[in-house]
C-alpha cells in the first residue's frame, strides 16, 4: 500500500502522526519526539528475540502499569498495523539502542543493517499521551516548565517476575498542589495504557525514596510546601527488567525518542492478554 | 399508577428500592437507612418555600461538588418521579427536620401535617453511594469498620453564594493507603452526583482544619502512620448555608435517615441545569 493509500483513509489531522513518521524516516526529524502529532499516542519500544518473546509478553501483562501494550510485531516483521498501516519499525523512530548481554553496544538511526528475522516488537504505552491531557487540563507538569526530564526514582515495590524479567518497579514523579493531584488522578486514570493512574502519592519514604532531589534518572524538580508528590509507574521499568535478564541481543528506542503512532491518546483500550509463541 | 404496576415494570432487585420505602412509609422501618436497598443512590433532602427555590438551586447549581442535585420537584409536589415513581417525600424517609427562621423546631416521622402548597423539595446525592462502591473494590472504610458516623470539618473553602446561601464547604475525611486513596479518587470520580472524586489530600492544615481528632461533627477515627486523610464535598454543606439562610420555615431529613431512590448508583449521570420558577 502507498502512503497516498493512507493519506487518503486518514482524517485531515489522522495525518499529522503519519507526516511524523515519515520526516523521521527521511531524517528530516531527529532528536526527541516529545510535542509531535499531538493527540496522538507515542510508544516506548522493546524489540527481543523470539526466544525471550513469551517471558516479556507476560512480564508486561503481569505489570501493566509500568509496561501497558499496545502493540506487538509478528517475529521478524517490522510492521504492527494497529499503530499505523505504513509503519516501520526499523525507520521510524529517530533513534534506537542496541544491547548484547545487557551492555549498550550502538545507537542508530535506523535499523535497516542488523534487523533479524527472529526479532519481536512490543510497543509499549508513554506518558507523553497523559502529560498532554494533564496540560490541556490545565495543570502545570513541572518538568516541561522546568524543560528538564521527568524525575524518575527505582521504588521498594517488586514488580511481578516473568522468566528472566524481574526488578524494581520504576517511577516517574510529578508534584501538585493536592487538588490538582486529585484532578491528575481522575484523569490519567482514563488512561490504563499509558500507564494509567498514579501508583503512590505524598509520602516517597513508604516506597523506598529517601530523597526526591537525588532521583535516578531525569532531573530533580522543586516541589513546593503546599504540594505533594505523585508517582506513576514509568516506562524505564521495562528497561531495567531487560537489563537484568540481559539478552544476548535486543533493541530499544532511545529515551525521548519514541515511535509516534495513529492511535488517538483518547481511544486507547486494554488489549487483550497478548500470546506469543 | 398502582404500586403493583411499578413492581412490574422493576427488574427483581429494582424492587429493593421500593420495598424500602414502602417499609419507611408503613413505619416497619425506623433510624437510619444505611445498607438499605445496597446498589440504590439514597438522597439528602432540602425542602424550602418556593420564594428561596431559586437561590438554592442556583447554590447548588454553584456549588456541585457539595450540593450534587439528583431530582427535583414542582413546588408544592411530594412526588420525584425521576427518583421512584410511587415515591411520596412527605412518607418515605424514616425522620425530618422541621426548622423555622434556622432554629429546629420538630422531628416528626412524617410531613403530613406540616406539608405546604409553596414546598419545593431538592434530592442531593449521598456518600452512601460511593462508600458501597469503595467496599465493593475492598477497600475499608474506616468510620464503617468502628461502627461510628464519619468525621465531618468546615474548612476554611468557601462555597460559591448564591442570594442568601452561602458558608463554608464542610467536608466528610476518610484515611487510607496512599495507593488505596488513589483508587478511592478513581472510583469516586466516576460518581459526580454523589460529590464525586475529593476535593483534598494529604494535608488538612492547607483547608484550615488544624487538628484531624475534633471535628466538627460526627465522630474521629484513627489515621495510621502510613496512611493520609482525603477529603469529600459533604452533604451537609447545604444545610449549613440552609442555616446561615435561616428561612422562615424549612424541612431537611434527620442525619443518617436519608431518602432511597429508583436510581442506581452506577447510572447516576449529572442533571442539566434546574430552573425552579
């Protein structure tokens, strides 16, 4: 199918997401992806051998808050319809990270030289999609007006092992003033595949964070006195899992460099429970 | 229409509604109505000469959160038939209170006697409802679990006026987890009428309630180490603008003996705008 195929069966702002794709494959966009095709869901990538496929699969279904599906590739096929008819997994994404046995070996811009026939896509839900609805509630996220990265901080909660994936469940935070925190609650608990609703509120000591100002990865945020913290499950989760089960060979995007996708923020349903063989 | 013909058209446990206040109106019933008709919103009741209708619903127009409206009626009408069809507001609520110029003056068990042509009557959502749907997704509820009446504050929000309403918001505390208090915010927000998600968390001192054990009405209850007091928008904020009002004559239920409908918790979806003549 062409992209004038798509073009043609594509609302007039359906296409905004498909225009992202499409300079990023011409690398006539590189770096983050963070305000492209807005409304439209980004998604944090993992690509495994088929060989580690069925544990990851039921690694994200047992942990859904921190790795909520929302699409998964045929082994060896770079493309997942669902997210966008003309969608290619080995082009469209500015960035990408290759493993071997848990050690970060190369960042390309494509995938085109070392795609393998034996390769599984998940994409995986971003809180990109529920930052914008935060914002266009009317709530200020910190870390946008600090133009700085998400706070991010591993917890004392377990998440659920699968196979060889297991580790700290990750979190991002973001404070409010607690009316807001409550507004932030009601809405990205409409969201269960962009990670949905917080996980804690107002107290780090009773999940393992001794102190906000040191997260482990993104940037501190200040936080006023009348505000509480709010975390919510990250998708950095998937990744630490990955890097302990260590795979002799795998893919992620590069953070901030996600896969832009045709699916609305506002029409994202649970999957089903994903089998993979 | 006989009271035989709403049997029929009610499923099996629609009836539990209607049983209840039949029970109310023959006085097989006395006290408060909690746990009756499970599932069934039950209402505050506000019944004002028609001359202050329309400031009151314009309070509770203002004000939602507090004074959620479920069903009104023309003046001078003991009949909501969006709230039961057979239902009788002078019969079926096990107890009244009678108030003149704000000083409460009788407590009768009916409103047969006192009943006047110029009455209107305003239904407001309940807590009941919510509290029967955080039960259900197994959290506890604290005042429930030691058997006392929930701690209820006024704080230092002011309610939106409207003619002669006004106060303060007064508002119920329930202490939980902060993960349980996320789902708690999740599972009332989907209830709007019956005050929906809270309007605070975490820190009583920001909405001018300096100490958790004295409130001013209903009971304390204990709050873990680990856990935060959240707050709703209580039903009893309008009858503290009904006070503050001081009508010269005004009817509302007794605390706790509340006004059981036809309608179902989980179809409660907001009212249009009342216009009272």
């Amino acid at each position: 199918m062409t992209t004038g195929a798509i073009h043609a069966t594509l609302a007039d702002d359906g296409a905004a997401s498909l225009a992202a794709r499409l300079a990023i494959r011409r690398r006539d966009h590189v770096g983050h992806t963070a305000g492209l095709a807005p409304g439209f869901a980004q998604a944090n990538l993992a690509i495994l051998p088929q060989s580690f496929a069925k544990d990851f699969a039921r690694f994200c279904a047992l942990n859904p808050k921190p790795c909520p599906l929302i699409g998964v590739a045929a082994a060896g096929d770079w493309r997942i319809p669902a997210l966008g008819e003309d969608l290619d997994i080995r082009t469209d994404v500015p960035r990408y990270r290759v493993w071997r046995e848990g050690v970060l070996v190369d960042e390309p811009r494509d995938l085109l030289q070392c795609w393998r026939d034996d390769l599984v896509t998940f994409a995986i839900g971003c809180s990109f999609s529920f930052e914008q609805a935060l914002i266009e509630a009317g709530l200020e996220i910190r870390h946008l007006t600090r133009n700085c990265t998400v706070p991010m901080y591993r917890t004392s909660i377990a998440t659920a092992p699968a196979g060889p994936f297991r580790g700290p469940l990750v979190v991002s935070m973001r404070p409010f003033k607690p009316a807001d925190a409550i507004r932030a609650i009601e809405i990205t608990s409409r969201y269960p595949l962009v990670h949905g609703a917080p996980v804690h509120i107002g107290r780090p000591d009773l999940i393992g964070i001794a102190d906000l100002a040191a997260p482990d990865d993104g940037d501190a945020v200040p936080i006023g006195d009348d505000e509480l913290p709010v975390f919510w499950a990250c998708g950095v989760t998937p990744q630490a899992a990955i890097a302990i089960a260590r795979p002799a060979f795998c893919i992620t995007h590069y953070p901030g460099a996600m896969l832009v996708t045709d699916r609305r923020n506002s029409d994202l349903v649970p999957l089903p429970a994903v089998e993979v063989g």
